[in-house]
C-alpha cells in the first residue's frame, strides 16, 4: 500500500476549507476518479456529502506521485461536481 504524505500546504489548506486528515486521506488511497493534471501531478477526487450543509460536493486531492509515496500538495471541496466529473467512454 502507498503511504500518504500531507505538505504544509495541503495541511493549511484542509483546516481552512474544513476537510479532515481522514478524508483526505480516504480520497487519497482511495478515489472514485483519478485525472491527469499538469506538472506530473494527478487529482484524486470522490463525491461526497458534506454534513454541514447537507450538500453533494466533490472533494479533490492533487497529488505529487514519488516512487512508493502519494504527496498530496492540496485538497479542496467543491460544489461544481458536473464541472469537474469525468463521465467514463467507452474504448
């Protein structure tokens, strides 16, 4: 299993936009959808229901592949899950 490091950043930024160390992680190691994203990095994203506002939100994970190791650089929520949902084609 790969190992899960959390920058500075992306620590600011969780406690900021209010995503725990679990979710993020969760989405991390787990994601519903990976895209391709610039400068070698990937977003790991997963729709989820956010307790607050009883809302459907998505929550994203760019992160930095490094040999054994996801480093996730940043993780936000976000509202515009249609915006950013990949539908699946088929080959």
């Amino acid at each position: 299993m790969k190992r899960v490091v959390v920058s500075d950043h992306a620590q600011f930024e969780a406690a900021r936009r209010q995503v725990t160390e679990e979710e993020m992680r969760q989405v991390a190691l787990g994601p519903e959808q990976v895209i391709s994203s610039r400068k070698g990095r990937v977003i790991h994203q997963s729709r989820i229901d956010d307790s607050r506002s009883g809302e459907r939100l998505l929550l994203r994970v760019v992160i930095q592949k490094r040999r054994d190791v996801l480093f996730v650089v940043t993780v936000y929520k976000t509202s515009k899950v249609e915006k950013y949902w990949q539908t699946e084609v088929e080959p």
